[in-house]
C-alpha cells in the first residue's frame, strides 16, 4: 500500500526477508529502541521470523522507501474480542529518519486497524528515552495512558516505558482519518 507523500510502501513480510531482519535487529541504532537488549543469535531469530509468519496474532510488513526496504511495522497482540491491538515500527536506516518514513507509518497503522481491521483501540509501548517518537505519536492523537516505570533494562539500567492508545472514535474525528 503506497503512501505518494513520501515515496513508502509497505509490503507483506516474506520468506527472503530473514537474514535481512536478523541483521537489522542486531543493529546498535535499532536495538536501542526495543526491549530486547542482548546479541540476537541465529537460532533465536529463526524461532522469532517463523512465529511472525505464522501467528495469527501478528502481522508485520516491511517499510520500503523509494524501492529500498528500510524498516519493519508490526500490529501484535491483535485481540478479536477485545477488539484492540498493539504495534511498533523501527527504521533500520538512519539516514531516512525525518523524511516522514515514521509519519506515513503512523498514517498506515491507523487507517490499517481502524479500517481494515475494524478495531476500536490501537496501542503501542515507546521507550520514555525515545522522546520523538513519543511525540509524534501525540501528534497523531495518540493519548499518554501512563508511564511503565524501570519497565526494561537496557545496557544494564531501568528505563521506563511510555503507554499510548488511540481511540477509534478519537481517530474519526481527528484530521488523520481522512488523510490518503
């Protein structure tokens, strides 16, 4: 599904996408920004890839820019019954940061679970040291539910985690759903 502002896509995640994922999860400039905090081995990304192709509770797609794949967008934690879902999203390319690769994400991940998948609340967890990325999603309508505090351990410290939802009914009546 395009998004024309900036040139992104996002396609399906695939089988030849493997190594590509492994290496980018094992970046420094990635890794800073997720839970995981350790050297992720072959072994344990080959269980982590064949879950994510599999799992009906997941669904993940890589961000390309301009022809070139640059980062993966995940909903998980996806509840029919509860009608609600989580997601995240990381660019493995630090050059294509502040080009609108993560705003046109935001855009797709909204229009994707409110839409196509008819959900009433999408959520999503940020690293509080990732002040950005917080932002910008208070800048899509997403609301601060609250602070996780000393959630994960990252190089050793406590570090808190950001809570943010967004409401179906909050996103209808902001500008982004109508936003192509």
């Amino acid at each position: 599904m395009p998004d024309a502002t900036v040139g992104v896509t996002f396609r399906d995640l695939e089988l030849g996408d493997l190594v590509r994922l492994h290496e980018w999860r094992n970046l420094p400039e990635v890794a800073a920004y997720m839970y995981t905090d350790h050297w992720i081995e072959a072994a344990e990304h080959a269980r982590w890839f064949g879950g994510a192709m599999t799992d009906p509770g997941r669904r993940y797609w890589i961000i390309v820019l301009d022809g070139t794949p640059v980062g993966l967008l995940n909903l998980y934690d996806i509840s029919e019954d509860h009608r609600r879902a989580y997601w995240a999203f990381y660019l493995a390319d630090p050059a294509v940061r502040g080009r609108g690769v993560g705003a046109s994400a935001e855009r797709f991940m909204m229009r994707y679970a409110f839409v196509d998948r008819g959900l009433d609340v999408l959520r999503c967890e940020v690293l509080a040291t990732n002040e950005s990325v917080v932002r910008m999603h208070e800048r899509y309508g997403f609301h601060v539910d609250g602070v996780l505090r000393q959630h994960v351990v990252k190089g050793g410290e406590r570090i808190d985690v950001v809570a943010l939802s967004l409401l179906r009914a909050d996103w209808e009546t902001g500008r982004w759903a109508n936003d192509d």
